[in-house]
C-alpha cells in the first residue's frame, strides 16, 4: 500500500509539549492536538481516509496521565511571549488549555523582547521550572537563533538547542550512556512519526531503531524546520528517503541492509518522476498554495 500525506496544516496538528525532566521526573513526550487532520489517500484510488490527530495523540495523552500519578507534584512549564504575533498568542493559549487539561502546570510570562533573554536565563536557575518554551518570531533574525541556544537543555521541550539538533542528525537517541532520558526530537517532524507509527508503516516486529527498513518514502520540501530532519529521521529508522527540494532530489539513507549508525544524503540527478513511483509513503509539506502534486506518480 502507498501513503499519501498532505501535511500543511501539521504544525497545528502536534505542537509538541515534551518535558525532558531533571533526574527526579520521567515524563514521556507528549503532543497537543487541535481539530486539524491528516489525508491518507491509497495510491490508485480516490478514496482517503482522514487521520484525526486528536485519535494519535491520546496514547500519548494516556501515558502522560499515567506517568503523572506517580509524581509529588505537578511539572511546571513557562512561557514566554515577546511579540505580537496573533498566531504565537493563539499557541500559547492552545499550549495553557492542554496543561490544563491534562493536569500540568502552565505559566506566560509576558516580556519586552529586549528583556527575553534575562526571563529565560532566570528561569534556567528556577527549580519549580521544568520545561520552557520561548514563542517565535522574536526578531525575526539570527538573534532568534541565539535565543533558542539560552534556554537549558535540561528546560528545552520543543528539541531546538545544538545538542538535540547535534543528536537527531547523529542518531543519538538517549542524553546518558545508560540510556534512561531520550534525546528530544523537534515536535513536528516527531508528528509525522507518530502518524506513520499509527497506521502501521512501521514495522514492529523488527528491532526499534530499524523499524522502516525496507521502506521507500518522499519528503517534499527540505526546510531546515521539518522536511530536513524529518528526512534525517526517517532514514535514521531504516528508510529509503528521496528528499525532494526545488533545487534537486537528495538521497537519504544508511546505505544498503542495516549497516550505518547513522544517515547520509547525497545529491542526485532524479526527477519527481523518477522516485515517486518507488515510494510507499510521501509526505507533502510545500509552503505554496499554488503547489499541486502530481497524484497520478504514485505507485499502485
């Protein structure tokens, strides 16, 4: 069977609230859903099936919950808002109402953006503080690069500092060498995994970690945001990727069976035509309303 995703609407659908815990808290990623959802079309048919995310999220909802039971206390998460930028308010109104709800505790610290840097500091040096997320655009420039790098790993719930983006590429899963705290993955990338976990393109009976071999998968669009490191991870867990980028089409995998760490990609000389008919999943997430796909490529 082929899979066919349209994913524009995805940063919506899994704004990830993942709390990477000091020592004393384990608490598993989890993943707000809005009313948004997924199209999953069989190749050679019309039908689609819609995927809601609110249907995905709540295993992990569940094992938030559950996980939540066994703490004296519940996990505190800071926001920080510096711009006026409806679309971030909207966020972190969305971000307040699932704590909310699923019994976490949620603070917005409104700021001047030229004093976000020392609110983010201070709250580093917070214990009652588990996990921060600062709400993009600020300045809308590198400063917002540097911004992403002060906040505390150990505080970073969306997996923007180096050392998770270092580790993601690497295909470094865990933060110890006893492997007990996971190395946080960016949260819309790690929806797209989830979504394909959930209708069953990986496979389980293979060994965690290679649980895609054997599949061929298209990412449209190579963003340094999603289609990237989606690519990356993906390649990561087994599969062959073609990622396909106005520029060109770049190969992404582990090399033939199971015997590199970690991915590489290289550039090709394929055209759209050329791969898609190979791939049993592709992903489409291309920042263009006049984009169309061409639906006809993919493979019986």
């Amino acid at each position: 069977m082929n899979w066919t995703f349209q994913k524009q609407t995805l940063p919506y659908i899994f704004r990830g609230i993942t709390f990477r815990p000091r020592p004393r808290y384990q608490i598993p990623a989890m993943a707000t859903a809005t009313a948004a959802a997924l199209a999953v079309a069989k190749a050679g048919t019309t039908q689609c099936k819609v995927v809601l995310a609110a249907t995905v999220a709540k295993t992990l909802f569940d094992e938030v919950q559950t996980t939540l039971k066994t703490l004296q206390r519940k996990p505190k998460l800071v926001g920080f808002l510096a711009n006026d930028d409806p679309a971030s308010r909207t966020y972190a109104e969305w971000t307040e109402k699932t704590c909310e709800q699923y019994g976490l505790e949620f603070e917005l610290r409104e700021v001047d953006k030229d004093e976000l840097e020392q609110a983010v500091i201070a709250a580093n040096e917070e214990n009652a503080v588990d996990g921060g997320i600062i709400y993009f655009p600020v300045f809308g420039t590198k400063q917002d690069q540097y911004l992403q790098q002060i906040l505390d790993v150990s505080k970073d719930v969306e997996g923007l500092s180096h050392k998770y983006i270092f580790n993601m590429y690497q295909n470094i899963r865990f933060l110890d060498e006893a492997k007990t705290q996971k190395s946080i993955l960016p949260c819309t990338p790690l929806a797209v995994i989830k979504i394909l976990e959930y209708i069953g393109a990986y496979n389980k009976i293979i060994p965690y970690g290679n649980r895609l071999f054997g599949r061929t998968i298209a990412v449209i669009n190579r963003s340094e945001v999603v289609g990237r490191p989606l690519a990356a991870l993906l390649a990561n867990d087994g599969a062959s990727v073609y990622s396909v980028d106005i520029n060109n089409i770049q190969h992404f995998t582990r090399g033939e069976g199971v015997k590199m760490h970690r991915h590489h990609a290289v550039d090709t000389d394929l055209k759209v035509e050329d791969v898609i008919p190979k791939c049993d999943v592709v992903i489409t997430g291309v920042p263009s309303k006049g984009y169309k796909f061409p639906v006809e490529l993919l493979k019986e």
